[in-house]
C-alpha cells in the first residue's frame, strides 16, 4: 500500500511539573540530563515514555489487540502450538523454530533466542501458529528435512507483515535480517528537557532491621538516591499519512491517534516510583495538526525559565509566545489546534494560550475534537 499523497502531523505539546523523582536513570544510577541553553537540564529519555505510553495501553487495550517485544519469540509461539492440544512442549518448541527459521532470524546465545528483540502482534503469532496447529501431529513425525520442506511452502512472512498492531504501528519495527519486515514509525518522541535549570541532589536514606536487638546500633541498611524536580516539556509527533499505510484503515488509524495522545499524556516512567510516587498529571496538553512538517517548541526553553515560582505558568507563557511567533515567521497557520490546561482562566497566561491554541477545553474534549477533525480530513481526501 503506497503512502498517500497528502501528509498530516499531528504535534503532542505538553508541560508537566514532577516533584523530586528519579524517573529515568543514567549508568551511574542518577537521573539523566543535557545541557541545554547554556545549563544543565533534567531530562527523560525518548525511549523511557515510549516504554510509558506502551505499558498505558495495556492498562486500557486487550492484550491481544497489543505487541510483545522479546527475543523469546520461539517460546511464545510453541505455547500457542501446543494450546489445546496434546502435544509436548518439545514438540511445540521443534515446531515454532521451523516456522521462524523461514524469516532467518539470527540466532542469539541462549538456544531458542534470536539475536535481537523482534516486536510481533500478538494476533499475528497466532495467526502464525494457525499455520501449522491442525497438522501438528503429522509434521511432527516428519525428520527435519522433511518439515523444513512442508513448511517452506507457508505463508510465515506474510503473516508477520500484515495486521500490525496499534503500537507497531505507531513506533515502528526494524528487523536487521529482513529488510522487509520492517515497519516505518508513524510517530517520533522528543526526550522530554526541563525548562529550566536543575541541580542534581541526593537522598540519604537509612534503613532499620526490624529484628534487631537493644544491644545492636546503627542502620540496618544505608544508601543514596540521586534525584531532582522539574517542569519538564514533552513533544511528540504522529504522521497520519504513515499510520494509515501501517494499519490499512482509516478509522483504525484515527483511533490510534486518539489512544496514543491519551496514553502519552496520562503515563509516566516509574523509576523508583515506591520512593518518590512521582505521579503527576501534565498542567498543559496542546495538540497541533499540520500539513506541512512537524514543529518541536524545545526553542521556547532555550532561555531557561528563571522565575523562583510559578515555573509551570512561566512556561507555559514561552511555550505559547513561541508557537504564535513561529506562525508568524513562517506562514505556517495550523489547520487544527486543541488545548488543555490547569491554569486559571484569566490573567495573562490564559490569554496567551488562548491566543496560541484557541479556546481551552477539558481533556476528553480535546480527544473527541481531535478524532472529529483528523476523521473528516480522511473523509475529504477520499473524495
């Protein structure tokens, strides 16, 4: 299916103010950073709220409507052989790995690993395993020359490159081997950068023994947690031209925009979550729909904000500036924008944003707006 013609972003801006936390560590067991501007920033890696926004969907999402991402593919798919069946799990097992063989997956170090984490629908493994559960008992009895031979003729690939779910779809597969496995992301994040300066500080935490006697003294455990606070800025961007040609469906494609913005927005990484119960909601949501290119607003923070209170509101103020003047520069007028806050309503802050984003609007209001908006421009475009 060839992409489309026409081309649709659809920006994610969103400001979010976490209390001291460690939500994403670096290898020294510290929250990460970058220098930005000038200063030191707190940052959270791209990969870590893709990892948040995967794990939301499945707190909403039917498992088997979801992805896997594992190098245990060969498990997973002699499990689903063997499921109500009689079959033994190393008949299953044999079975699964001539199946795989057929996409010449390399092999990792642990027997029935591949090299690499392969991310798969879970509908599409057992789609594959479809393939060969009512002639389990007969190719089990071939020598493997044989089974190789009959299973050469499946349609294994095929399987694998059809029917992708909604976070395939959306962040994309890359298979080294097979070239033509691969799917293109439909959606990119940025890391998400305080827009202000930050220190790094640290806990120092001491643990008791419980069962320690009044003789004994001291800590039963003593340790540091490196941590920080920030208002951070969040960007991601969906190209919907790219998620209709990875799902094959208008509506599906609409739905994933709806479901990843909601789950991008109400996630969180949870690194020491026990310890600082860091979770918060986002103080502004404003969504972008373009034509022309996606936009991250990051330059609205290269001054870092440098108010000693009311760094959310400050932020927002910039973040909005910014927006209306990059408009103004480039001719490039938004064919769509939706807008959630938490500030209060008058005053300049909402004034800005509203001149920037439009009227503000609760959340569930932005997502149906949003949904309304992308399905009528498919509409269109169909005709």
């Amino acid at each position: 299916m060839a992409l489309p013609a026409s081309r649709t972003f659809i920006d994610v801006h969103i400001l979010q103010t976490v209390p001291p936390a460690n939500l994403n560590r670096d290898d020294q067991g510290n929250p990460k950073e970058a220098f930005f501007g000038g200063v030191r920033r707190s940052r959270v890696s791209s990969q870590a709220w893709k990892r948040a926004t995967r794990t939301h969907f499945a707190e909403r999402i039917a498992p088997q409507d979801l992805a896997t991402r594992t190098r245990r593919v060969n498990a997973a798919l002699a499990e689903r052989i063997t499921d109500g069946t009689a079959l033994d799990t190393a008949t299953g097992a044999r079975l699964a790995a001539a199946l795989l063989d057929q996409l010449k997956i390399s092999a990792g170090k642990k027997e029935g690993d591949t090299a690499y984490l392969f991310f798969y629908g879970r509908r599409q493994l057992d789609a594959v395993a479809g393939l060969v559960r009512e002639r389990a008992a007969e190719l089990s009895a071939l020598d493997d020359a044989g089974l190789a031979e009959e299973i050469k003729s499946l349609p294994v690939r095929e399987q694998f490159s059809s029917g992708h779910t909604l976070d395939v779809a959306l962040f994309g597969r890359m298979v080294a081997d097979i070239p033509a496995l691969n799917v293109d992301a439909a959606t990119q994040v940025a890391h998400a950068l305080s827009t202000h300066a930050v220190e790094l500080e640290f806990d120092y935490f001491t643990a008791v023994d419980d069962e320690q006697t009044e003789e004994e003294t001291g800590a039963g455990m003593i340790g540091t947690i490196g941590f920080n606070s920030a208002t951070l800025y969040r960007y991601a961007t969906v190209g919907l031209h790219q998620l209709r040609h990875n799902l094959a469906d208008d509506e599906a494609a609409v739905g994933a925009v709806g479901e990843f913005v909601t789950s991008f927005a109400r996630s969180i990484p949870g690194g020491y979550q026990n310890s600082f119960a860091h979770r918060t909601l986002p103080s502004l949501v404003a969504v972008v729909v373009r034509s022309d290119q996606p936009v991250n607003l990051v330059s609205a923070f290269e001054e870092p904000v440098s108010v000693s209170s009311g760094i959310a509101a400050a932020s927002a103020r910039n973040l909005a500036r910014e927006h209306s003047r990059a408009a103004r520069a480039w001719g490039d007028t938004p064919d769509f924008t939706a807008l959630c806050h938490t500030f209060d309503g008058s005053g300049d802050t909402a004034d800005l944003l509203r001149g920037a984003f439009g009227k503000p609007v609760g959340f569930p209001d932005l997502l149906t707006g949003l949904r309304a908006h992308l399905t009528g421009r498919l509409q269109r475009a169909a005709r």
